[in-house]
C-alpha cells in the first residue's frame, strides 16, 4: 500500500525557473492539501483540495497554482520560482470531516538559487 | 482564523525520563480535534495521539498521553519512559470538527526534542 506519493523528493531550480510537484494518493481520500516547511518552523497550508474538482487557497498561496487532476492526484506548480520559496514541501490527504487522520507524503526539498 | 502556539522550540530528556511539550491554541469554536505528530530526522510526519474537543478523558496511546484542558486551551503532551527513538520535532496541531469541506490542519511552529542516553 503506498499512502502518497510525491514526486521528486529532491530539486534545485534557478530564479525563474517553472516547475510541478507531483502528489497521488491511493486511499481513496476526498481531501489533499498542499503545506511547505520553512527550517525550524511548523507546517503552512499552501492550497487544498477538498473534493475532486475544487481548489481553494491556504494561508500562503501566492506563486503557487494547484491542479486537482482526478480524485488521485494533486499537483503544485511555481510558474516562476522565486529564493522565498526554498522549503520542503508536503502534499497529505485524509477523509472529509475533523476527525480524520491526515496522511502525509515523504516530502520534496526544492532549493531556489 | 485558528491559531497553534508552541512556546519551546527545544526540549531536552533523559533516555527513561519524563517529559512534557507544551501547546496552546485559539479558537471560537467549540467541536474541534487536537493532534501531536511527531516528525523524525526522515521527515516523514507521524500521529502520535488525537484528542476530541467532545471528550474529557485524556488520550493515551502506550507511552504518550496528553492533558487537555479546554477552558484554558492547553493541550500537552507528555512522553513516559523516553527512549532513544522519541528524538524528533514534534507538532501540534488543530483541526475543526464537523465534514466541511477543506477542513484543513493548522499546526504550531514545533518543538524539537533531544533524548540523552
């Protein structure tokens, strides 16, 4: 059972450089979220999902776009990426409601030169 | 909007000690659930213990519990025994209760904990 699985786990980009994050899940999950990691702090939402065809933002969306593809996949482009946005990103997913277990990805370390 | 506040960035333990991590949290809302993940050098997040707004008792799950105190919004967790492997950020976090839709996690900025052998 692989849980989710994010793409690439690492990555380097030059200022301006464009590029997509990759996340699927196998667990039928309705929700996915995208969060970023900045070093020593907790995790930021970036944008979510929660249910297939809608998106809506977090609490640090700009330079990002979202793409809910199918009920499996979720992915994060930077159209133009920027240093700021140096970090490790995480896609999770869960059910719909409170209570529900978010299940996380591995991670993607993307460097911004 | 919600907010997680997690006043000790460093926490050291003795290997068999006790120790205890604080978190605090600010809500209008009266259902909601609490969470501990526990993030390891691997980086990969996993849930240590939830708690339910709803309930008094305080979540135990082997070695870790928590005390949850809702009037004060104070959510704690302590770890018994530490062991070596109990090393890692831990963070908490907060999520409202109910099936709306993008019912999202929002989490403190993480406490890292150190185990001495």
């Amino acid at each position: 059972n692989a849980g989710v699985t994010q793409t690439p786990k690492f990555q380097v980009l030059k200022t301006g450089q464009s590029m997509t994050l990759q996340c699927a899940q196998d667990m039928n999950h309705n929700s996915m979220y995208w969060y970023r990691q900045d070093p020593g702090m907790g995790l930021r939402l970036i944008y979510y999902s929660a249910s297939e065809g809608t998106t809506d933002k977090g609490e640090v969306p700009n330079g990002y776009n979202v793409s809910r593809l199918n009920k499996r996949e979720f992915s994060l482009r930077l159209e133009s990426a920027a240093p700021s946005q140096t970090s490790v990103y995480f896609c999770a997913s869960s059910f719909t409601g409170g209570k529900e277990k978010l299940f996380f990805g591995s991670g993607t370390q993307l460097s911004v030169l | 909007a919600q907010t997680v506040t997690q006043s000790q960035p460093e926490m050291s333990v003795q290997e068999a000690e006790t120790v205890t991590l604080s978190c605090t949290y600010d809500t209008s809302e009266s259902d909601y659930y609490l969470f501990w993940y526990k993030q390891p050098p691997s980086r990969q997040m996993i849930l240590v213990i939830r708690q339910e707004a709803y309930k008094q008792q305080n979540a135990t799950e082997n070695r870790f519990s928590v005390n949850f105190q809702k009037a004060a919004k104070s959510f704690s967790l302590k770890i018994s025994d530490s062991q070596l492997g109990d090393a890692a950020m831990y963070f908490c976090a907060y999520r409202r209760a109910g099936n709306n839709a993008g019912n999202m996690l929002t989490f403190g900025g993480g406490t890292r904990l150190m185990v001495k052998p």
